[in-house]
C-alpha cells in the first residue's frame, strides 16, 4: 500500500517530466525572483531614494500599473490569435532587462514613468504568457483536465520560491550597493531568463482558435455576471495587497521603528510556508470546488489584514506572515486555472484577464496610497485596506452563488 509520501513523490515526478515543464519551473523561478527584488522596495526606492511625495509615488506607481494592463491586454489577443508565445516571452524579458538598466541609473522623474510604462509594462505580460504557455503545454501533454489545478498549483510554487530568498538577498544587496546594484542585479535576472527562453524553450501550436465571428474581446467576456462579479473580488484583493505591500516597509521602518534587513525578512516568511501549502492546496484542489477554496483564501486575507492593525514590533508580524502564506497559497495558486477555466477556447485572454483585474486593482491601490499616506498615518491606512479585503470577501460570496447558477448552463462561460 503506498503511503501519502510516496504518492506525493509520484504526483511531483510526473510534473517533472511533462515536455517543457523544467524549463518552464526555470524561467517562473527567474522572473519571480525579478519582482521579489524589486516589490517589497519600490516605495523606499520612490520616497526615500528618488525623493517623490507619497502622491507622486503612488502616481508613479500607476503609470507603471497602466502601462502593464494597456501592453498585455494587446499582447494576450494577439498571442492567442497569431503571435507565437515563445517570441513575446523573448520581447518582455528584453523589456524588462532594459527598464531595470534603465532603474539603475536615472533618478528623473518623468523619464522613470517613461521607463515605467513602456519598458516594464511590457515587462508585465512575462508571467500571464509563461502561464498560458504553461497551461497549453498540460494540453497538448493529455494532461486529464483534473490535474490542473495541482499542477499548476506546483508551477506557482516555483514563483514563490523565488520569494522565499529573493527579497532577504535584495536587502543584503541594497544594504550593501544600493539600489542602483539592486537593479543592476533585476536586470541580470531578466538577461537570464531571456537567455533561457530563447535556447531552451519550444514553440507549440495554440490549442484553439477562436472561430470567425465570434467576438474575442475583453468585453464580451466581462459581461458576463459571473465573469464579472469574481474579477471585482480579484480587484478588490489586490487593491488591499498593493496598499499592504507599499505601506508595510514604510510602517516598519517609520512606525514600529525596523529597517531594510526587517523589511526584507517579513517578505522572505511566507513564501517558507507557501511551497507546501501549495501543494496541498493543488491536491484539496482536485478533490473540491476551487470556488468554496477561493473563498476561504479571501476570507484569510480579510483576517490577516485585519490583524496587522494590532502590531507594535516589527518581530510581531512574522508569525502573521503565516497567514499571508495561507491566502496566497489559495488565491495566487489555483486562481489562475480558476479563471482559465471560465475561458478555455482563449488561454492567453483568460489568463491575462484574470493579471489585468488584479493590475487594476494594484493601480486603485498605488493612488489610494498615495493619498491615505499623505492624509494620515502608515499605522491608520491599514484600516482602510483591511475594509477593502472584507468587502472583496463579500463581493465573492455573492457573486459565488451567480457562478453556480451560470456553471449549470453554460459551462463556466461557454457558449
């Protein structure tokens, strides 16, 4: 009789050997890596390095936010009509590695919202690409479309490992050479990814093309209520989490009295617990309805906020940290084969969909911060995005129960 471990190890070996997967793992790895240098310090980098006002950073931020769901959005449609996917991985790692350059050395404001919006809004269509490359390569594998779920729950692991180092060495680096090394290092990570990209990953053929004279825009799927109703949520959270991610540095290192090496701790804690609860995240995955496990992650997030309210020394918030592993082990893990699933005939716009209402979200986020900052202090905004998380919890509850009722006619989004 095989027991839990050894079933575990068969289910880890078999992702391991569907086509392209490693290399795959590889480049999420790489392109994590990437942003956990960069996220956890771009509001040191703006307000104390630059110098912006706490509303010129989160004006900053959004240009940055745009420029991200205006790029991938006209890339999503035209990789999953005719662009081939190999080829826009190969341009926005090129994008990135020059922004980044381009972050090292200039300090101008307008030239970094520039730098911004073109060069690492393009840089944003890396992740939603790899992962719609990585869902047609389940298909054309004869993955049984079961398995998704976990294993893309296991792809999403390889990201958070990347956070689970990325944001300690970053503030090791920053410590030591400054952000204009740090970036310099950002910029490597994206070299190498293009590197690998270009030399060891495969072309495969789209798994379906849209038939003619059906409608393939944005809009035609938004519309549909419970579309609609779960990217709100999806919007709301990440409203919440950019406002989390941008004030938490700022509230350790002027509030509760911390520096860069606690900021880049707290950062490093959840991806820790992340990696096994992804996996057994993947696993409940395939067993129950990933919209009762969505709507558990929210309610985590909702708590977790809540909770950070209550903190008073940097060290208190690394057991919370746990609970923030919990809700991104959910939410990020299975999210993206959730909303594939409401799409399957157009991976890269269901995929880019679901990116694009958390950009937005994130873009909400960066001006409510700058406002909320100027207005009152660090300690007292996160009032405000803990409110955020609760009513996105609500807004899933109840446009859970529309998603049943459109799953019985129409096949999560089929017509």
């Amino acid at each position: 009789m095989r027991t839990g471990e050894g079933i575990m190890k068969e289910r880890l070996l078999f992702v391991w050997k569907i086509p392209s997967f490693p290399i795959l793992f590889l480049a999420n790895f790489i392109f994590g890596l990437s942003m956990s240098f960069f996220a956890p310090f771009s509001s040191l980098f703006g307000i104390d390095e630059v110098g912006m006002s706490n509303i010129g950073f989160g004006l900053f931020m959004t240009i940055m936010a745009i420029g991200g769901v205006v790029i991938s959005t006209i890339i999503a449609k035209k990789s999953d009509m005719q662009l081939s996917r190999k080829k826009i991985l190969i341009f926005t790692s090129l994008t990135g590695m020059l922004g980044y350059i381009g972050f090292a050395f200039v300090r101008d404001y307008v030239l970094l919202a520039i730098i911004a919006f073109v060069l690492l809004g393009s840089a944003a269509a890396s992740v939603p690409q790899l992962w719609a490359y990585a869902r047609e390569a389940l298909h054309h594998a004869n993955v049984p479309k079961e398995q998704a779920p976990f294993i893309m729950n296991v792809f999403r692991m390889f990201f958070a490992l990347s956070w689970t180092v990325g944001p300690a060495i970053a503030a090791w680096l920053l410590a030591a050479i400054g952000f204009k090394g740090l970036f310099l290092f950002v910029a490597a990570s994206y070299g190498i990814g293009l590197v690998v990209i270009l030399f060891f990953l495969k072309d495969i053929p789209k798994i379906a093309t849209v038939k003619k004279g059906v409608s393939t825009g944005v809009a035609s799927y938004v519309r549909k209520p419970h579309i609609f109703g779960n990217l709100a949520a999806a919007m709301l959270l990440a409203a919440a989490t950019s406002i989390h991610m941008l004030n938490a540095p700022q509230f350790v290192t002027k509030v509760l009295g911390g520096n860069e090496l606690d900021v880049g701790l707290i950062f490093s804690v959840p991806p820790i617990f992340e990696v096994p609860m992804m996996i057994a995240v993947g696993m409940l995955a395939t067993k129950l309805d990933n919209g009762l496990l969505i709507r558990i992650g929210f309610a985590i997030a909702a708590i977790y906020f809540s909770l950070f309210f209550f903190v008073n020394e940097p060290w208190q918030i690394y057991p919370l940290q746990i609970l923030s592993a919990a809700q991104v082990s959910i939410t990020s893990g299975i999210a993206i084969s959730y909303f594939q699933d409401f799409i399957p005939q157009a991976q890269g716009t269901a995929t880019t969909l679901y990116m694009n209402s958390t950009q937005i979200g994130n873009t909400v986020g960066y001006l409510m911060f700058g406002v909320l900052a100027e207005a009152m202090n660090y300690g007292n905004v996160i009032i405000i995005y803990a409110i955020f998380a609760i009513i996105a919890l609500v807004c899933l509850i109840l446009f859970g129960k529309e998603k049943q009722s459109a799953n019985k006619s129409a096949s999560f989004g089929m017509d």
